[in-house]
C-alpha cells in the first residue's frame, strides 16, 4: 500500500482534519482494511478525538485503487509550528482470508501557527459610579479567516460590573478589523 497526506488543515490550539490517500500497489484485492493513524510525537501534542490513535475502515480495494480517508486531529497550545510524525499502520484480508499487514508508514502532520489577534484604539467612557462604554478595533492577524468572532469582557475586577459580556463582530478574514462597543 502507499499512503499520503493529501490535506492538512489542522491547527494548534484547535481541532482540525488530516485527509490521508490509501492506495493498493499490489496485486491482488484487498479486503475489510483497517487503516491506524498513531501519533509519534513524544509530548502527544498530536491526538485523534483526544487520545494518541484512531482507526478508518474500508471496505476494499482492488488494485490500483484509492481512497481517502479523514482523521480530526487536535493540537495542543503549547505545540510549535513544525511538522509532527503519524506512523500508519494498514491491516487487510488478502484474496485467501489470511489477515495480513502492511509495513508501518510514516506521515506528517504540520499545523498552522495560532490563531492570533489584535486589539487596537481602545477607548473608554467609565467614570466611577457611572455607565460607560468601551470601544475599539479587532483585527484578525492570521493565519486563517474566522467566524462567527466575539470579543468577551474578561476583566474580574469587583469595581466594574458589565452589562454585556460579549459583543459579535462577525466573520474576520486575515488582516482584516471590525469595531466593537
């Protein structure tokens, strides 16, 4: 078997897809596959719905056949932009039954840095024993575009008490801002 990373939209700090191709370079039919992505990472800063492996099936493959297959991955915070190893695992039936395996494989998976912002022009209208606002500018500095944006209140200090916590501004492509208040 061959296998290949065709898509990677993981990020770190967040959930994303890893879309791997199996194809069968033998010659013969291959039957009820199980197809095992395992992280090699020493720290697990790659996990598969939150633990170190996951497994896909298929039902077979002739040869010269492919398919892909979508594993979610998770990738922690504290991970650095660099590609991780995944060592992939295939175990079929051959045209006789006999459960075989093939070799190990190794694939990469490399993660988008952190989605990142920015917050400028910040203003304030607060005055002790008053209402007031606070308004400025969010940017999304990148990588990718992101939806459905809030910007939260998260100061606890006991002398400010907000009346919204939380204010949409919407979908932020990279470079771009928006207002709130």
């Amino acid at each position: 078997f061959d296998i290949e990373t065709v898509e990677d939209n993981s990020q770190i700090g967040d959930t994303g897809t890893v879309t791997a191709e199996i194809e069968n370079i033998g010659n013969e039919r291959a039957e009820d596959l199980t197809v095992r992505l395992s992280s090699l990472s020493d720290q697990s800063r790659i996990s598969f719905a939150g633990t170190a492996s996951d497994e896909a099936s298929i039902d077979s493959l002739a040869p010269e056949e492919a398919e892909r297959i979508e594993f979610d991955v998770t990738v922690k915070e504290e991970a650095t932009p660099r590609g991780y190893p995944i060592e992939a695992d295939i175990e079929f039936d051959d045209s006789e039954g006999i459960r075989s395996s093939d070799l190990p494989r190794r694939l990469t998976v490399t993660p988008d840095p952190e989605q990142q912002f920015s917050f400028e022009d910040i203003e304030s209208t607060l005055r002790v024993g008053e209402e007031g606002e606070i308004r400025g500018t969010v940017t999304n500095d990148g990588p990718r575009s992101a939806r459905s944006v809030v910007v939260q209140f998260t100061d606890e200090s006991p002398n400010i008490v907000p009346i919204e916590n939380s204010v949409a501004v919407g979908t932020l492509e990279p470079g771009a801002s928006e207002s709130f208040e």
